[in-house]
C-alpha cells in the first residue's frame, strides 16, 4: 500500500489497499506497455481462462479488461474524489503485478502523485484516467486483438459507475462524489474532443417485461463465449427473447 493513500483504504474499500504500491529498484512487475503485444496478452488471458484457449479472444479480452478496470478504478477514482489526488497512471510509467491466473493483482506506481489538476471544466481534473491510461490501454489492446474501442469504453464504464454508487450509498457528503459524475455525463472535454464515456448508460424498455431498465449502450460480447450469460445491465436483455440465464460454470467474470 502507498501510505498517502491509507486514509482512502477504509471500511468497504480496505480490500483495494493491496491494489497500489511503488516501484522498486529493479522493478520486477511487468511493464504495462508490454500487455499491448498480441502474445504477451494471449499468454495472460489462456493464464486466465485456459478452458477457452481456442475461443473468441476478443470476448475473452473483454472479459479479462473488466477485471483491469474494477481493480483500477476504485483507488484511483477515489484518490482523486476523496483526497484529491491523482496518481501517475500513464501505462508507460506503470507495472503490473499478475497473480497465478493471470488478473491484475497490484497496480505500481513511479511516484505517490501530486494534487488533482485544476481548472474550471469538470473533466479536467479526470484526464489522467481516461485520456492517459484508459485511451492508451484501449487502443493498445484494440491494436492487439481487434476488439472495437467501444466495448472496452463500455467495459470502463460498468465500473466507474458502480464505483460512484458505492461512495454515494456509503454516506459521504455529495461533494466528495457528486463531481465523478461528470465522466459518464459531461459530453466533451475542455480541448472541444468527444468524451468516449458520455452516454455509456441509457434508459431502454425490456422487450420481455415490458419494464424500463438502465443498460449499458454496449455489449461486452461474453455471449460468444460458452456458458456465458448476458450481464444484468446489458442491452441484449431489452430484445425479445434474450434474457440472462444463470449460469452453467461456477467461475464467471465480474
């Protein structure tokens, strides 16, 4: 753990703590720039999931990206919306530690970060997370394996707006959470460039229960995958027919 970072690790978000920790001389962690090479990333994902080696490898990223992206968020978000943080997350100045399945297991950082930046839009105090990290691990997995940009921007948002429940749901003032709610709402940056985030939820009728429901605006794919079912917040659940079924294998994706 960074012990800056120890008042953020409390309660609920105590597991994260082990989430981050700083380079050492010597690094032995694997450089996060080095999971943009096809088989280096292949060789994860069949750590991951060796029963699927020969399926979609584009679904098996997106599987695996979702996990990437729920040990991510919690502590940087929060860092950054509760102690005002932000963290040197740039893919080129961060490792990664891989546990025996081949999932993230602790993020290293070169350094304990510096203050959020400031400035007037509400996005701005957010770029280091989705124009430095988020869009540069995207396009490095998306030149990988093929996998489009939008479901792994979807994959990102599952998480970031899950994360931002939990701070509202766990009691802390509006104002330590209310402003994260600019990245899945704010539209463009303060450069005038779109927010690939913006409109990553949406209200849709469920074609089967005639029920309005919130749905991700992008499928994460699993489904190609055996024994998948479809997420609870996935749009196929508002077509005719298409419902989550439970599922058939005990280990399934977050």
């Amino acid at each position: 753990m960074i012990p800056s970072l120890a008042p953020l690790f409390q309660g609920a978000f105590a597991s994260y703590a082990p989430m981050l920790r700083l380079a050492a001389a010597g690094e032995p962690a694997l450089p996060l720039v080095a999971l943009f090479e096809p088989d280096a990333l292949r060789r994860q994902l069949h750590r991951f999931r060796p029963d699927l080696q020969g399926e979609d490898e584009r679904a098996l990223l997106s599987i695996w990206s979702k996990y990437y992206f729920l040990y991510l968020v919690p502590p940087v978000l929060g860092a950054n919306l509760i102690l005002q943080r932000s963290l040197p997350i740039h893919p080129s100045a961060m490792h990664l530690e891989l546990n025996q399945e081949g999932l993230p297991s602790c993020f290293v950082l070169e350094h304990e970060g510096a203050s959020v930046p400031v400035g007037a839009h509400p996005l701005t105090r957010f770029e280091p997370l989705i124009r430095e990290n988020m869009e540069t691990v995207i396009s490095g997995w998306q030149q990988a394996l093929g996998l489009s940009p939008r479901v792994l921007w979807s994959n990102a948002s599952r998480y970031i707006r899950w994360f931002l429940g939990e701070l509202e749901k766990a009691g802390l003032p509006a104002m330590m959470w209310q402003p994260g709610k600019a990245i899945l709402e704010c539209e463009t940056f303060a450069d005038g460039s779109a927010n690939p985030l913006a409109g990553a939820y949406r209200e849709r009728l469920n074609q089967n229960t005639g029920d309005a429901m919130i749905v991700r605006r992008t499928c994460c794919i699993r489904f190609r995958l055996p024994d998948m079912p479809l997420c609870e917040d996935c749009p196929r659940l508002c077509k005719k027919g298409q419902m989550a079924q439970a599922p058939t294998v005990a280990r399934q994706s977050s």
